[in-house]
C-alpha cells in the first residue's frame, strides 16, 4: 500500500505540474483555432460583399477559404461541372434558389473534419457569394447600358455636327462664293473707266480674289 500510495502521488505531482501546460495546449486546439477559423470565415463573407467583379470574388473566396481552413486544395466550378480530385466538402455559390455553381474543398491540412458550424459559415459565405456575382453581373451590363448610350449620344452629336458641315459647305457654295465673284467681276469690269482709282480698284480685286481662295480652303476642309 505504501508503495501504490508514493506512486499515486507521484502521478498527481506529475499532473499537477503538466495542468497549466495541457489546458494551455487544450485551450488552443479545441477553442482558440476554432474561434480563429470562425472569425475568418465571417471577415470571408464581409470582404465577398464588397467584391465589384467576378475576379475580385473568386480571389477573395480563396484567400479568404485557404486562410481560414487550410484545405488541402479548393476550386469553383459551375452548376454543371463535376469536380475533380478527392472532394471532402461541396458548398453551393447561389442567388436565391438558383445555384450558379458550388466550391468543392479537399480535406484539411491538419487532417480535421470539417465542423458543423464552418459548415454553417461556409453556407453563408456561399449565399454572399452568390449575390456578389449577380452584382456583379448587374453592375456589367447597366455600365454597358451606360457606354451603348453615351456611344448612341455621341454618333448623334457627330451626325448633327456632319449635317451642320454639309449645310456650312453649301451656303458657301451656292451664296459666299458666287457674291465674290460677282464683286470681283464688277471691279474688274470698273477698272479701265477707274482714271486715278485703278490702282486701288486693282488692290480690292486682288483682295477679293484672295478671300475666294480662302473659302474654297474652308469648303475642302468642310467634306466630310
């Protein structure tokens, strides 16, 4: 008995002493690294949220699943396509009731299950994810609306702009020009009764006949 009793109390002392060590060890294996991986699930769903564009929530699901879990390999593939490799966990990445597809996760590093509630946040990054990427989508093809109406408003300005040009090139055609010569014609006509003005009546006409040249230059430059 005396011996049973030293070797009890050798084990209790030797217990005593591991206490702090093995609850140290317990607290962070069973509690610590539990409420790490939740925190980071839920940071997952909240960074997925604020993604703008499809690339931006497929980086974001896996970074933010890889740091979280550490599975041994994680993939997205669409509702129609069958994953490849081993396949510990599937989470479908839907809006509503319609799946667009689902992350297909390996085992985990450490060799751990896949908890229920990682499950249960995994679910709603899934759900996050899915509404980010009809965002996304939206946010798409109301900046294409954007760009085919700014495209439209621009053709239309040009057009007014083209027709505004035609318009100019005739009125110079058909009114400018022909005033011109019809001046240029008369000072020419004036010149030899012009006795002591010929010099100056020679000048306006060269003048004129400039002024022609130039609207003919504003005229080419006007074609379209």
């Amino acid at each position: 008995e005396v011996i049973l009793t030293i070797v009890w109390m050798f084990i209790v002392a030797v217990l005593s002493g591991k206490r702090t060590e093995v609850l140290r060890k317990l607290d962070r294996r069973f509690f610590r690294d539990v409420e790490a991986s939740r925190q980071a699930l839920i940071a997952v769903a909240q960074d997925v949220a604020r993604a703008r564009d499809p690339e931006s929530v497929f980086v974001t699901l896996d970074q933010g699943i890889r740091g979280a879990l550490q599975p041994t390999h994680l993939r997205f593939a669409v509702a129609d396509e069958l994953p490849t490799g081993e396949v510990a966990l599937v989470i479908p990445v839907q809006r509503g009731d319609e799946v667009l597809g689902s992350l297909f996760l390996g085992r985990r590093e450490s060799g751990d299950d896949y908890t229920a509630e990682e499950r249960r946040l995994l679910e709603a990054v899934g759900v996050q994810a899915g509404m980010a990427l009809e965002n996304a989508r939206l946010n798409a093809e109301l900046l294409a609306r954007e760009r085919r109406a700014m495209a439209g408003r621009a053709a239309d300005v040009l057009a007014g702009a083209e027709e505004e040009r035609r318009r100019l090139a005739a009125d110079l055609h058909d009114q400018v020009l022909p005033e011109l010569r019809l001046i240029a014609g008369e000072v020419e006509r004036l010149k030899p009764q012009a006795n002591g003005l010929a010099p100056d009546l020679e000048r306006l006409e060269h003048e004129v006949r400039g002024t022609m040249d130039s609207v003919r230059e504003v005229m080419e430059a006007l074609r379209p």
